[in-house]
C-alpha cells in the first residue's frame, strides 16, 4: 500500500503490516523532529512504519503542534506510526536498543530527529539493501550550509563497491578508518556531482560508518548482538552507531549510498558531551586492541 492521497485520508483503513520500520530515538527538538516526520510523510514506497521514542524530561515531544500535525498526516496516509515514552536517559545505546526491540520488520531504518529525507530516498535505501544483499546501507547526513565548500582532500578516499559488498573489518588506525572524512560538511554532494548517477538510481560505496540515516537487515543487527552493549558504557558517550555497524561488516558487510538524499539540520546537538567513544571502550584503543 503506497501512501494514500488527501482525497482518502477520511477514509477508514487498517495499516497493513510493512517491511521497513522507521525508528527515531528523539530528546526535546519538537522543529526539527516535526521537520524529520515531514520528510517521511513525502516518501510514497515501500510502505513503512514509524516508532519514536521520546525522552524528553517534561511534556513528550509529540505534545507540540508540530509534530502531532506531522503524526497525523502520516496516519492520515495510513501509515502505522507509535509513540513511546522511554525514561530515564541511559544513554543512546540503550535508546536505540529499546527502538531495536519494539521493532518487528525484516527492514529497519535508524533515522536521528534532524534529518530531512529527500523524496524517494526510503525507496532508494531499501532497494539498494535488498538487492546488495549486504547488512547495511546508509544515506550519510550532509550540511547543506557547507555546499560552496570544497574539500577535495577529503573526498579522495571515495572508492565505490565494484561488483558485491563484501565483508570488512575496521579499527581505529585502519586506513579504511579514514574513509570518515567523506561525511564531513557536504563533501558526498560534491562527489555526486562527480559522479553521473542517473536521477532515482543509486551507486554503493565503502565506508568507515554512516550516521544518523542507516538501514539494517533487522537480522543481521540482531545477530550480532544490536545495542547491548550499552550496559557497559557510561550515559554520555558516542560512537555506538559505529561499533553496531562495524560488527554487522564484519559478518554481511556495509555501504553507503551515492547520492545521498539526506539533510543534516544543523541544529544545535543535544549530546554536548564527545569523551567517550562506544567502540574503544568495548573493542580497546588501538594500543589494547
């Protein structure tokens, strides 16, 4: 079932079970998430699902208009959308451990609370997931105020997958590591414009990790443990999208997807604190691994 269009929104319908739940870990931010949701109500297939889980401390998020308006056209299009109170913070492992456990589609979508998705690009995502057969496929985030930037040193790291996604083990130190640069600013624009992919196709490339836009094979995420390991971190520490990623390449592989159709919002961050990275503190710093 695609999207319905205004003329059926009064219409009585049962949302269908779907292949792709979207799950969104939120903390305060009710613009920006209600930006988020607005994206996704402009994707028409496949058919999806959303789950939000909120931990704002006061009102949920979904208190404000903007977001109930988003949570309403989605429903309104027929899409199953859940909204869950998930308190206290513990950290985002666990945010997206809890997300990763109410799902139940063999397709899940890991989309943060401040990114816009350019039409098609759920479709895009999905298609080159199944048809790459690997464990993830990521859209990276890019900050469109950096367009004019050019950062060629940066980019020189691009290498596409030439033929299947095949397995990868990255560390810290590694020279696939560096790959990371590729995400920064709106590098991944500039290398669309370097590369001619035709309007609704999509070509697959090495990445050191995606963030923030990252679609799993549920299987393999589960697998592979998931999140749980954020019983062994302290609340304010990052990377743990890393080290779920690296430990699924490791077994079916990861890509990125070129173009990237995903929008950072640039808005002010809500985990100030950087210290501590997930993966060296489960995996070891490079002199321990």
């Amino acid at each position: 079932m695609s999207a319905r269009w205004s003329g059926d929104w009064a219409r009585p319908a049962e949302p269908l079970p779907t292949d792709v739940e979207v799950l969104i870990p939120a903390y305060e931010r009710p613009a920006e998430l209600a930006v988020t949701l607005s994206g996704l109500a402009g994707q028409r297939v496949p058919d999806f699902s959303v789950i939000i889980s909120d931990q704002t401390e006061d009102h949920p998020v979904w208190s404000q208009a903007s977001v109930a308006a988003m949570v309403r056209v989605l429903r309104a299009q027929g899409r199953r959308v859940r909204l869950e109170r998930h308190q206290p913070r513990r950290g985002m492992a666990e945010q997206r451990q809890f997300l990763l456990e109410q799902s139940s589609a063999p397709y899940v979508l890991f989309l943060d609370s401040d990114v816009w998705l350019e039409p098609d690009q759920l479709r895009r995502l999905h298609e080159a997931l199944v048809e790459s057969g690997c464990g993830f496929v990521g859209a990276a985030v890019q900050g469109l105020s950096y367009l004019a930037d050019d950062r060629p040193r940066e980019r020189a790291v691009f290498e596409p997958w030439r033929g299947p996604v095949h397995p990868e083990k990255i560390r810290r130190g590694d020279p696939a590591f560096e790959r990371w640069t590729l995400h920064n600013a709106a590098n991944l624009a500039q290398v669309a414009a370097e590369h001619d992919v035709p309007e609704g196709h999509w070509l697959l490339y090495k990445v050191a990790w995606v963030g923030a836009c990252v679609m799993f094979r549920r299987e393999a995420l589960v697998a592979c443990g998931g999140f749980r390991f954020w019983n062994d971190l302290p609340d304010d520490h990052t990377g743990e999208d890393v080290l779920a990623e690296w430990r699924v390449m490791e077994r079916w592989g990861g890509a990125g997807i070129l173009p990237s159709g995903a929008v950072h919002l640039e808005a002010e961050t809500t985990l100030p604190g950087r210290s501590v990275d997930a993966f060296d503190v489960v995996l070891g710093s490079p002199a321990t691994d």
